[in-house]
C-alpha cells in the first residue's frame, strides 16, 4: 500500500486543524464526531466504545508527538481515516511522556479485506518518524498542504 | 442502543483485536509499529465485559461463538451478513430499535449500522 491509497481514505472534511479538545476523551470525541458528521455513519457511541477499550489496552501515541487511535467495528462498512492536529499538544499518554500533536485515527470493518487497516497503519506510522515531515504537518496550512506534505514526504 | 448489544459489539470488537494479537503475522506488525497487543489482558478485559452482559444474553453469545467467528453481524440491504438471509422489514423500526434481535436463519445477533 501507497500513501496515495492511504490518501484516498481521508477527506477535508474529516481534517481537524486544530483540535478544541485538550484531553485524550476530548480527543477520541471530537474526531468521532468529525466522522459521523462527515458520512452516513449513525452509531458514534458504538464506534467511541471500540476506541477506548482499545487504548485501555496500551495507547496508541507511540509517538514522537503522534498517535494512531484504531480498530475494528461493526458500525462501518469501509476503512475511514480522521486526521487531527492540536499545536498546544494533548496527554494521550504516550509512551514517551511527551504531548501529543498529530492524530491518524483509523477506523475499519470487522472483516477488513487484506488487511487495509494493519497496511496504512505501517504506512502512515513509518513516515511519521520523520522529525521534519512531523514539524511540516504541523505548519501546513490546510488539508491541501497537509496531504501535500504526506505525497512529498513518500516519494 | 441496547446496552446488552452495545456491550456484546464491544466484546466482539476485542475479540477482532485478540485475533490480531494471536496471528503472528498481525502481531509482528503491530509490535513493529510500537503498538504490540497482550492477548492475555484483551481476554481478561473480554471475560470483564461478559460479566456485565444480562446472563441469558451471554449464554446464547458464548454459544454462538463456538460455531461462528462473528456472533455479531451488520445488516446490509436487508440481509444479515452471516448467511445472507433476509431480515425482515421493520427489523430496524421504532419499536424494535431497543431489543436484541437474531436472525431468524443462522440465530447470530443482529445489529444495524
């Protein structure tokens, strides 16, 4: 999987620039409801449940400054992704202690065909190691630019 | 939602993650990402949950998962996407919106997205 496919699972409309919440069930919250309002999905209590007891389990900012809120769910029928982005930063208990200013959150169905989901996790996790494409993510000035950085940043 | 149903999606939602956790494929990968899953914690956390869930409701899902993988199941233009039967009309109506339902054919809960 291309970034270019991981593209096409995001849209303007599901891109937080700035995230009003500042805490990690502030956080999952907003980009739910992002999601729901952004498709015909109905069920944002189911799919914030799922997001929960998933980072109940270990969370899911394994950084630097990133985190990828994830998992499967009967309430959609396809892969989305909502991408956030908070400049102050936010305590999503990552595992370096650091706040948390970029958020991938992906979310998939049950039975998730080859994997989607596992394959633009890597994808979007691999290139946000990266200290420079990080600090340009967190300059760009609309959803354009944001993607733009994500097409440079891969080729 | 029903918050027996909500609870048994939940449930089932884990179990996904437990599959992951326990194919060692999946399993590299997500470690590799730095997001490695303890099955033994997602298993402690699922018997947890099945605790909360009405008795009768976790008998008949326990029963259920030894037959099928997804005891859960979406409908999708009228058909339950276990067996694919049909799901009669006004499985979704008003009045049925706060109920547990099955489907009739292959007896997996139902849940409309």
């Amino acid at each position: 999987m291309e970034i270019q496919d991981v593209l096409k699972l995001m849209s303007p409309g599901r891109f937080l620039p700035d995230l009003a919440a500042t805490d990690k069930a502030g956080v999952l919250a907003e980009m739910v409801d992002a999601l729901v309002a952004d498709t015909p999905l109905r069920h944002k209590d189911t799919i914030l449940e799922m997001l929960k007891s998933r980072e109940a389990l270990s969370s899911t900012a394994v950084g630097p400054g990133v985190a990828f809120p994830h998992g499967r769910t009967l309430a959609v029928q396809e892969l989305f992704i909502v991408v956030g982005r908070s400049r102050q930063g936010v305590d999503f208990d990552s595992v370096d202690g650091q706040p948390t200013h970029l958020f991938f959150m992906l979310i998939a169905p049950p039975q998730d065909a080859g994997s989607q989901y596992l394959h633009s996790l890597a994808v979007l996790t691999e290139l946000m190691q990266d200290d420079d494409i990080r600090a340009r993510l967190l300059e760009a000035d609309d959803y354009d630019s944001f993607c733009q950085v994500l097409l440079e940043a891969a080729s | 939602m029903n918050r027996e149903l909500a609870l048994l999606i939940n449930i089932q939602n884990l179990e996904l993650q437990l599959r992951d956790a326990e194919d060692p494929e999946k399993a590299r990968q997500l470690a590799e990402m730095g997001m490695p899953l303890d099955p033994a914690k997602i298993r402690q956390t699922i018997e947890e949950l099945l605790q909360q869930v009405d008795q009768r409701q976790r008998q008949y899902y326990l029963r259920l998962r030894e037959r099928y993988d997804n005891p859960v199941v979406s409908v999708w233009e009228g058909h339950c996407t276990g067996c694919f039967a049909n799901v009669p009309t006004g499985f979704d109506s008003a009045s049925n919106r706060d109920k547990v339902k099955i489907c009739e054919t292959c007896g997996r809960i139902l849940f409309q997205p």
